[in-house]
C-alpha cells in the first residue's frame, strides 16, 4: 500500500486540499495516509459522514416492516455491492452474525 501511495502521492497531488475516503476499505488505510499526504491536505472519511446520516435517520425512527419482515421478526436486508458477491456474503455475515441472502452485484457508471 505504501509503494502505491507514495507514487499517487508524488505527482500532481502537491497542489490538492482534500482527500476523499470514497470506499469503505479505504479507511484501513487512514493512519498511513494522514503520514504520507502533503501537509494542509484533509482527509475526508466517507464512513464517518455515513454513520453520521445513518444515525439520524435511526433517531427519526426506522420505517414500517413489510408483512413478511413482521412474520419472520427480522428486518428483510437487501445488500448492493461493486465487489465480489460470494466474499461480501462470507465477512458480511461473519459481521453480522446471520447469514445473508440477497446480495447483487452492480456496477457503477461514471
């Protein structure tokens, strides 16, 4: 990871201001990156902005389950991913303790 950033790092990067997290693998990398960018640029983490917007949609309260969630007693989850469909299945379920079913795999336009 290190060879990869020092070289993101090395060209026109010296006259950036802000540096997006985009993904949620990224924030893996933020010790490192916070040593490695030109200082005065800040680091924006994705993950951070979402669980702040996650957190206060929960506080408004979550919507109503569909019939089938309240006969099951469990939210129905739908998950969208960019990567593989069979790893997110395998680390999301060791996350959530349950294993999930409704995975898709879509691919994302410019």
């Amino acid at each position: 990871a290190r060879i990869y950033l020092d070289q993101a790092f090395a060209g026109d990067f010296e006259s950036a201001d802000v540096l997006v997290l985009g993904c949620t693998n990224y924030p893996l990398l933020k010790p490192l990156l916070h040593r490695l960018a030109p200082g005065g640029v800040t680091i924006v983490d994705s993950a951070d902005s979402t669980a702040r917007v996650v957190s206060q949609l929960l506080r408004k309260g979550l919507p109503k389950p569909s019939a089938e969630s309240e006969r099951r007693g469990m939210p129905r989850l739908k998950f969208f991913v960019t990567d593989s469909v069979e790893k997110f299945r395998r680390l999301g379920a060791q996350f959530l303790g349950t294993p999930i079913e409704d995975v898709q795999h879509v691919e994302l336009k410019e």
